[in-house]
C-alpha cells in the first residue's frame, strides 16, 4: 500500500512572509488654530481637513480636528500631504461656514496654526427665468463694490486666477453669469492696495460660499448671498472692543503665519522673477486730454488665434492682469513671449459698460502687441474714453 501522506518538512525551512508597512519617513504635522465669528471665538464649530474639494463640498472623508484648550480652538494631526481644510458651526441661531483661503493647503511636517473666519452660510434659491447664477456679494452688510467675482469649473481644484469668466461688482455688489447647466464654484475678491491680481495680502477681502459648488439648472435662476472676511486679519476681523483670542505660544504662531504669507508670496516671488526675465510690458494709461487713470485695469488677452480684435475676447480666460498705481502706470507680467491684445478699463469680465472708461492699445492696427522671449517693453501706453458719456 503506497503512503500518500506528504513529506515532512523540517522547521527551518519552512519560510514564513509577514508583510509590515514600511515607514515613509515623514511624522505626522500638528495643526493647531482657532474658528472665529465676528464676536469671537466660536463655541460650536467643527473643522475638518479633506483629501479633495469634491470631499469637502460633499462633507465626507474628513479628518475631523479636536477641541483645543479654549474656547474656538482645534487640532489636527495630519500626514504630509495636500488638503481642503474648512470650518463649519454655529452662532445665534444662525449656520457659519468658513473655506481657508490658502486651500488646497500643502502639509509637509511642520507645525502650522491656521485662524478660521466664518461668516454666515447663505442658502442658494432658484427660480424660473434666465438661467445662470446671480446674486449680492457683501462685507459686513455693506456691498462690495468694486470687488471682484470668478467662476470655476470643478476642474479647476485651486480656484485661483480669473476662472472661466469674471465680473466687477457694482455699487449694489450684484453680479450675473449667464452659465451652461452644470457645477461651478464662485469666489469673490476686493484687494485693497492698486497692486496687481496677484496673492491676496492681509486685509485684502475674501468671500467663499458655503453654498458651493453652485449648480445651475436648466431655464433656472440661482440667487446666492455671498459674505466675505479680510484675509489673515483678525484684528479687522473682530467686532470693536473684543478681547483678542490669540493668547499664548504666539512666537510660534506668528512663525506659522509667516510660513503661510511664504506661501502665498511665491506666486509673487515667481513675478519677480519674470520681470528680471525681461517679460514684461510697461507704461501708462491716460484719457484723450492726457490726464492719468490710476486704478484702471490692464489686461493682456491671447492674439495668435484671433487675427482681429473682437469683442468677445475679453471674456476669455486670462491671468495677465494689473492695476494703474497712484501716478497711473503699469506693470504687466507674462510668462512667455507672444502676441496680446491689450485692454485698460474700469471692470473686467463684461462687456464694456455706460459711462466706463475703456479703450485699447493703439500701436498696431489691430490693437496687438508682440512680445518675444527676455524681452521688456515700455512706454506702452494706452488711451482710455468714457463710453457714452
């Protein structure tokens, strides 16, 4: 009779995987900070930090932060990595909802502390009429005028720049976007200073809505109530007589601060070095009897394709834009050579409007500029008239 038991093995050669994870490395980053209304600190909030904007717009996949050790104040202990942080609460009855204005925020294992302004969640309403999105971006109950709102496609992820198109606010703060039915994410903006539309500085005003994404639906008008806060700032922030919730540890909290000014720099910083490229255009914008216009945009739109200067192509997506400072000049940054239609005006994004100071650059018969490779111009200049005076 055949034995048909299998062989023994001896023990040691019986080899055994055991699978561990390998360490990366990279210890876990502490994110400390506080959630503030414009009373002080929030008492009942939650922050939380998402792996993606579709996370964070959906509230899932976070990592939620714990209380700290007063009143608004949280932690986090997150893995190096890049992150949608936001801040979601209440006050008076009222909900808070408040978007860091750094997202997507990049962890790298240094300590961070991140204050949180929330202002109030506005719902978004619907009814039958044009179909797009339009509503009243405010600041403490006072429009915005003059401010700046962009819509972006979901695609975007870091909703900077013009977006897909961009409008200035009027002396209501109102604002419309005739829009195909879809999602998109509105962002309003008003920088203080007559800098260019770089970086937001600290006070420079940002509005972010809890409402989005904003759908738009079919033959549907959505009517949105935006509500903004002055960036990094909680000494503007605050209502007048409130006690300053920063308390201790603020040597290091004024070291993570600066990190994230840092941060917000480089874009700037990048600028800087595009100028000392020689890839730039400079000059100065007057009216027809030659008087200055500070505080006129300057845009430089994409001309290759478009032989002729056509009214819509300034409703194309540009990130060439500045402002004329106090004594009406300007300085515009490109990062390659090409060939750009220029346009100095009073508002961006729309057609020109009644009474607005507008007008193009009148160097060339079609209104172009061509600029190659490390190379500077200046003196290009433009006129600018009244339309419809």
């Amino acid at each position: 009779m055949n034995d048909k038991r299998k062989p023994f093995l001896p023990l040691f050669l019986i080899t055994i995987f055991v699978f561990l994870p390998v360490p990366s490395g990279a210890e876990p980053a502490e994110v400390e900070g506080i959630v503030l209304s414009s009373s002080g600190p929030l008492a009942d909030f939650s922050v939380a930090a998402y792996p993606d904007f579709a996370s964070l717009a959906g509230n899932s996949n976070g990592i939620l932060a714990v209380p700290g050790d007063k009143p608004g104040q949280f932690r986090l202990q997150l893995e190096p990595g890049s992150y949608y942080l936001a801040a979601r609460g209440s006050e008076g009855g009222k909900k808070l909802f408040a978007y860091h204005g750094l997202n997507p925020l990049t962890i790298d294992g240094t300590y961070r502390w991140l204050p949180f302004f929330a202002v109030e969640a506005e719902e978004i309403s619907y009814s039958n009429g044009p179909q797009g999105v339009g509503g009243r971006v405010a600041y403490r109950g006072e429009p915005l005028v003059g401010g700046v709102i962009s819509v972006y496609p979901l695609s975007d992820s870091t909703f900077r720049g013009m977006g897909l198109l961009s409008n200035t606010l009027d002396e209501s703060g109102r604002f419309w976007f005739d829009l195909e039915a879809g999602q998109y994410v509105l962002v309003a903006r008003k920088r203080l200073g007559t800098g260019s539309m770089g970086p937001l500085r600290k006070g420079d005003l940002f509005c972010f809505p809890a409402a989005n994404p904003v759908r738009v639906i079919a033959s549907q008008a959505a009517e949105l109530a935006i509500n903004c806060y002055p960036r990094n700032d909680i000494d503007t922030f605050l209502a007048s007589n409130r006690h300053d919730p920063r308390g201790r540890r603020e040597e290091k909290r004024r070291t993570a601060s600066l990190q994230d000014m840092q941060i917000e720099d480089a874009s700037r910083k990048q600028q800087e070095v595009l100028l000392q490229d020689g890839i730039a255009l400079q000059g100065t914008v007057r009216d027809v009897s030659g008087r200055p216009q500070p505080g006129l945009y300057v845009s430089a739109y994409p001309a290759e394709q478009f032989p002729l200067f056509q009214m819509f192509v300034i409703r194309l997506i540009t990130d060439h834009i500045t402002k004329t400072d106090a004594n009406s000049r300007y300085r515009l940054l490109l990062e390659k050579g090409s060939s750009y239609y220029l346009v100095a005006r009073e508002k961006i994004g729309e057609a020109p409007d009644h009474h607005e100071r507008y007008g193009l650059y009148e160097g060339s018969a079609n209104h172009s500029i061509t600029v190659g490779p490390g190379k500077a111009l200046s003196q290009v200049d433009i006129t600018v008239e009244q339309i419809m005076p």
